[in-house]
C-alpha cells in the first residue's frame, strides 16, 4: 500500500485487519506489544487470558499482517511475537487519508422533495 487508495482489493485488506482488531483482547495483544516484543508467558501473565485463546487471537493478528513472529536462536520452541512496524506504519497513513476531513464533499443534488422545489446549497439548509 504505497499510496493512498480505495480500490476494491485495499478496501478488502482494510476489513480484513479491521475484523481482527474487533476484538477487545486482541486490542490487548496490540497494546502489549506496542511496548515491544513479546512471548506467551508474558501475555498469559499481563492479560491472564488461557494459552489456547492467546495462540488463536495471535493467529488472526498475523494473517491480517498486523504481528510478526520469530523463534528463540538457541530453543526453537521459544516463539516472540511483536508489531509488524511497516504494515501498522502503512495503516497509520492509510487510516490519515482515509478520514481527511478535506476528502469530505456536499450534496451537490438533493433528490427528495426539498430538492424539487429549487436548487438549494445544502450547508444553507434550515430544517424547521
């Protein structure tokens, strides 16, 4: 996502990542890891949420893009987990543009029974 889009395909990726932070304990799993990397005794530990639970919410977090993963150097079944800095950094701008008040636009025709009676500039509108 080099630059600004709307297209179908970034509009699909934009609800891919939104449906995985719905939900509140993977709000918490981003939170944690914004303060850095991460392994699951740390999140067991800070968020109290069971191992089975923390595994499935980190998964959908790093298919949506959003976490990344690395196993321990020495004891592979170590894994860390932590922010992928690019795509949040991406979303960030995306996110910017997206809700730019500037991008906003007026209703140039007003089709209801308003607009029948004369072309009125809606910002001038006083509903009674």
């Amino acid at each position: 996502m080099e630059q600004f889009s709307t297209d179908a395909k970034t509009l699909e990726r934009m609800a891919v990542m939104l449906k995985a932070m719905a939900d509140p304990n993977r709000l918490r799993i981003m939170n944690v890891l914004m303060d850095g990397e991460s392994c699951n005794c740390e999140f067991v530990d800070s968020l109290g949420l069971p191992a089975n639970l923390l595994s499935h919410h980190l998964h959908v977090l790093k298919k949506a893009g959003l976490v990344d993963s690395r196993h321990d150097a020495i004891d592979r079944r170590w894994i860390y987990y932590s922010v992928n800095e690019d795509a949040v950094a991406q979303w960030n701008q995306w996110w910017g543009q997206f809700f730019d008040t500037s991008r906003i636009q007026h209703c140039k025709k007003l089709c209801g029974p308003e607009g029948q009676l004369m072309p009125v500039d809606p910002q001038h509108v006083v509903l009674k």
